[in-house]
C-alpha cells in the first residue's frame, strides 16, 4: 500500500508508520518513540539533580589521590569479557532464528 492511497481494510488503516494502533488506550510499538508521562519526566529529572548534587559533593576531593590497587584492571578487563560474551550469545541468539 503506497501512502497515497486510501485504505482497503480495517487492518491497513490501523498500521500507521512506526506505530500500530490496536485500538483504544493502545501504545506505541517502540518504548523509544512514546512520549514520556509527567511521571516519568519528574523521576528523570530527580535523578539527574541527584547526579548534579554527587558530582558537586566531590569536587572538593578532587586533589586528593586514591589508592593504588594493582588488580584493579585485571578485574575490570574480566568483567568487561564476561560483558562481551553475554552480549554476544543474545545477540547470536536474536539473530541466529
């Protein structure tokens, strides 16, 4: 159906782009284009005064030096491979249907 022409069933008039209407109270067919909710807006804005006010708690230390742990790394890189790998099998997972 090109988008210029009119509907032939109650089927083609409900798929609207990205969005498919499946009738009343219905959302959208992505989370990532629905609109967010007062809700919502008021916790996103919680949580990044949240983050500003942590950011701002630590500035005063930022002279000050940490201590040097030597596994540190090692721990992060192995963390980061067992991150790798699961994304991997749901994505082989995903795509290998």
């Amino acid at each position: 159906m090109d988008r210029t022409s009119r509907p032939t069933s109650d089927l083609d008039a409900s798929i609207q782009g990205s969005r498919i209407d499946f009738g009343p109270g219905s959302s959208p067919a992505f989370v990532s284009i629905a609109p967010a909710s007062a809700r919502e807006r008021r916790v996103a804005l919680s949580v990044a005064v949240l983050s500003l006010l942590a950011f701002a708690a630590a500035v005063p230390f930022v002279r000050v030096p940490l201590q040097q742990v030597p596994a540190f790394i090692p721990a992060y890189e192995a963390a980061l491979i067992i991150e790798d790998l699961i994304t991997a099998a749901l994505l082989f997972g995903l795509c290998g249907s």
